[in-house]
C-alpha cells in the first residue's frame, strides 16, 4: 500500500509497516489524529494488536541476521540517498507537520531540517564506527576494537518534533547495523509514516525499519520483549522514568530525554534589543512546546528594567494558522494540554505572581475550536510557586530578578532539571564563568536555544536525561553499538608464498 497525504487524498487509516509493509492492523481500538487549529480528525491510528507487535519484532530480529553484515559503506549510502530525497521531499514533509501538529510553516521546517542533518551525520557512519588499535601491545600481539550492532533496538518519540526526533533515532541505529522499531506519538503519526516511505524509497531493505502504533500498553510490549537490546525515548519526565526504570529492569539500554526547565539569564551588558527579541522568540515560540525552550528569565541588576520593553515585545506576538504568514506560532497540541496550561497559568495568579500579558482568552480568528493560549508574561515569580516547578510547555514566560550573576547560576543549579541555558552578555569573563559553573547539559551563550549540530550529542544533564549515552554525534553510536576487543598475534613462519596481484580487499 502506498500512501497519500494532505493535497493529494486524505489517509484516514493510519498503517503499521511491518516487515517492509505498509498494511491495515486489526486492531479494535484506534484512536483520532486530529488538526489541533480546528478539531478536524485527519486520520486515525491504531492500537497495534500483540500479535502485530509480535510479527514486528520477530521480522526486525530474523532481518538483523543479514543486515549486520552489509557492509558499513553500503549502510551509508542509503543514508546519502535519504538525506537527499528528505531534502528534495521538504516542504511537503513540513505541510503534514502544519496540518497534524498546528505549527507554522517556517517553524515546521526547521522540524524537518534538523533531523535532516542528523541522517547527514549518519552518512559519515564509516567514520564513526573505528575502533581503536595499538600494535605490539606485546611481542607479535597487536590488540584492536571493533564497534559492532546490538541487534533490534526501538525507539519513542513524543509529539513536539515528528520529523525531527524519529530522525535522531532510527538513522544512527540502521546505519550502524541495527534493525529498528519505531512507535511514534499517537498525536502526529502521519508525519513519522512519510519519513518511512522516503526511507523505503532511498533504499533501505524491508525489514530493518518497523512501525508500530499505540500507547503504553504497546510500549510496555518492547519493554519486556528480551530480543530488544536498546530503547530510546525522548517525552515527558514521568513517563521517561517508567521507560528507564522498566528498561533497565529487564536490561537493555535505555536513553531517555525528558522534560525541561530552561533558564535565560540577562546581564545587564548585554545588548537590550537583541535579548528581549531573542527571549520572546525562544519562549513562546513553537507555541512554547519545545524542551529546550526558555519558560525562566532571570534579569541580572539593572536588566530588570528592560521588562517593561520585553512586555511591549509580548503584546506584538500574534499566534495564528500555519500558512499565516505573519503568525509568530500555532495551537497547543490538543484540549487537554491547553486546559493543563491554562491551569497553572490560573495557579500562578493564584500565588501571587504578577500576570502583565494574560494569554488565557486568546483566540485567533475562524478557528474558534483551535487549542489556542496567547503569549503569557508573568513577573514576581518566587521559585516556590507551581509556575516555576512545573514545565509547562506552553507559552508563558516568568520573570526572576537577582543582584548578581552568582546568584542566577545558583538557581539555576538548583533546579531539578538540566536541559538547556543561555546566557546574554557582552563579558567574555561572565560567559566563561557561567559556561564553566553551571549545571546543565547544553549551554547558549548569546544562542537562545543551543541545540547542538549532530556532530555533536544532544545532552541533557540531571532530571532532563536518564542514561548513560546521549543521543547522535558520537554518543549516539556508542549507544547503538557493542565494543569488540580483539588480540591478536601472528606468527612469522605462517607466511604464505606467492604473489596476490590484487589491489581490490573485496
Ligand atoms: P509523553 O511522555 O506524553 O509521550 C511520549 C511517548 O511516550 C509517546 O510516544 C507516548 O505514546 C508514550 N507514552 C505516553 N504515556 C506512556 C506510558 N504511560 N507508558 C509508556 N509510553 C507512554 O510526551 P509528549 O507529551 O509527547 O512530549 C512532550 C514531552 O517531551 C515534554 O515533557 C518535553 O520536555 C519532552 N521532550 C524532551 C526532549 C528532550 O530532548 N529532552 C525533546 C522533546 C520533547
């Protein structure tokens, strides 16, 4: 079966692929995926069956015989072929974000490009899967190592980047000899699917990609199934708990991005305008639901004056439909995220927080059913209040005032959470201070949002990542393969006579 998407004829039933088949599950339950600016359900996904799980792995596991030893450079060369048909199939991969996600078609874009450049650096798998070698470790004995695939591996992906979080996966699993399953976000399936599609047509074998669709009883089906030798998730805290907790219990590897708390600081060096416009951009944009966004503002001495312009900023941000041109974001995902967001919004009041922009009644125009929340600005925020625990993953922004730039790193360090940081400033002694004290995983300075390139790994530190092994650049290939260590030696008197006149290994 192939499938149509948005423009062409609109997919109603979303498939399973499973054993290099797109195909129909039998499954009863099946849940709606659903355009979150209108309600209109675009399609609908199953709950995959056991059985359908179990044909699932038992296809990725019998595929993983052969696909183990094609040899690394032919692993590659799908990826090139991928990286380009992804590139030439672009837009059309950005209008089913639009559609099944809300977000705008500038922001869905850059959805699509940045898992782009993770299966570039997949292409580069020859280079970085060498091992390691030292010769004469003893009379004749050379030692070397070899990095070698696990088996099946499987990965989780939540509902923020469709395009771009499968890509983080699936890719550096395949290219480096693994079999894999995905089980995408019930929330914006369509998108995952045509990446499988793509993959399909660049040359990937049936077998080594499998879909399954579901939730967590399907979840819990790969947590327990002992042919999986590693998982990755990337969501919500909670869940990423359980994963990790249930994973590792039953001895795989597990990788697990979870939520975030991200704080910009803002020293009052820094250049005015240049902050606040990247303050606004990185916090209400993509309608606040990306982990590394920024839900803390921490002013440093005078900077706090500045609120009043970041609050004249706010009031400019106008959300809107994805082909709107001028729109600054889309929706919420869905009902219950905006309600969940509304009600914390409501508890910051609550506990006394000053609300300067109130995003609560926000709707845009003809589309009165959309999850819309408007830009929410709150100042006098005490780190007691639900407001600054909780993430939010809306568009809501509080504001910390402090003396020193001590005192932001100290609460910054005291948060649980350890995603992302940035910090504005024209210091070059104050960035190195803040870049070498603070204790989070990825850290901006004057770089709003610093989602590493992937030649480097994406990494989150404390409450933001369980594991051991962050996610792509080199990490991410350690993650995916097993180490072989060889000793060897040879004996002189073995060598054979006559001459080879080939130049070819092969
Ligand atoms: P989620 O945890 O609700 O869902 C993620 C995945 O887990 C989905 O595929 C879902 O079907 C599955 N799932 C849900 N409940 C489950 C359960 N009880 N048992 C097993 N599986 C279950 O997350 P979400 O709402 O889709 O995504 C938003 C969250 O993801 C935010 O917390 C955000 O910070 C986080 N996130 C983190 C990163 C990162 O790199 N750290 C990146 C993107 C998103």
């Amino acid at each position: 079966m192939r499938l149509s998407y948005l423009g062409r004829r609109i997919m109603v039933k979303v498939p399973l692929y499973i054993n290099g088949e797109m195909r129909q599950s039998e499954s009863n339950e099946w849940l709606d995926v659903v355009n979150p600016a209108n309600q209109e359900v675009l399609a609908q996904v199953p709950l995959a069956t056991d059985s359908e799980i179990d044909e699932a792995i038992a296809s990725a596991k019998e595929t993983f015989k052969t696909w183990k030893d094609v040899p690394v450079t032919e692993r590659a060369r799908i990826m090139m072929r991928y990286a380009a048909l992804l590139k030439e199939h672009h837009d059309e991969l950005a209008t089913i974000i639009c559609h099944e996600l809300g977000k705008t078609f500038e922001d869905a874009k850059g959805d699509v490009w940045r898992g782009i450049e993770v299966v570039e650096q997949a292409a580069n798998a020859p280079a970085l899967m060498m091992g390691e070698t030292v010769e004469n470790v003893a009379r004749n004995i050379d030692t070397y190592s070899y990095m070698q695939p696990l088996g099946v591996c499987a990965g989780i992906t939540p509902f923020n980047f469709p395009a771009m979080i499968p890509l983080w996966m699936f890719p550096m699993a395949i290219v480096c000899g693994n079999t894999f399953i995905l089980k995408p976000s019930e929330q914006d399936p369509l998108t995952p699917m045509r990446l499988v599609e793509l993959f399909e047509e660049a040359g990937a074998p049936k077998g080594v990609l499998q879909v399954i669709h579901g939730t967590k009883h399907q979840v819990d089906r790969i947590l327990d199934e002992p042919s999986v030798r590693a998982i990755s998730f990337v969501g919500s805290c909670g869940v990423g708990e359980y994963i990790y907790s249930r994973g590792t219990a039953n001895l795989k590897r597990v990788q697990a991005c979870v939520g975030a708390k991200n704080h910009m600081v803002i020293m009052p060096d820094a250049k005015k305008e240049r902050a606040i416009s990247n303050l606004v951009g990185a916090s209400v944009g993509a309608a606040g639901q990306r982990c590394m966004g920024i839900s803390v503002a921490v002013f440093v001495g005078q900077s706090k004056e500045w609120i009043n312009e970041l609050k004249e900023e706010f009031t400019k941000v106008r959300p809107g439909v994805w082909n709107d041109p001028e729109a600054a974001y889309g929706p919420q995902t869905s009902p219950q995220a905006k309600a969940r967001i509304l009600s914390i919004i409501e508890s910051g009041k609550a506990q006394g927080a000053t609300c300067l922009i109130d995003g609560t009644d926000f709707v845009v125009e003809g589309y009165d059913k959309g999850n819309w929340v408007g830009p929410t600005l709150f100042t006098d925020v005490t780190r007691e209040m639900d407001l600054y625990k909780e993430e939010i993953f809306g568009p809501v922004l509080a504001c910390i005032c402090v003396d020193t730039l001590e005192e932001a790193i100290q609460i910054i360090n005291e948060s649980p959470y350890g995603n992302g940081t940035s910090l504005f400033t024209a210091c070059g002694a104050a960035a190195r201070k803040f870049q070498h004290e603070i204790e989070v995983g990825q850290v901006g300075i004057n770089v709003p949002i610093p989602v590493p390139l992937p030649f480097f790994s994406f990494t989150g530190w404390k409450g933001s990542f369980y594991g051991d092994q962050h996610t792509y650049g080199k990490q991410g290939v350690r993650f995916y393969t097993e180490t072989k260590t060889i000793t060897a030696r040879w004996f002189e008197d073995d060598i054979a006579t006559g001459p080879n006149m080939s130049i070819n290994l092969r």
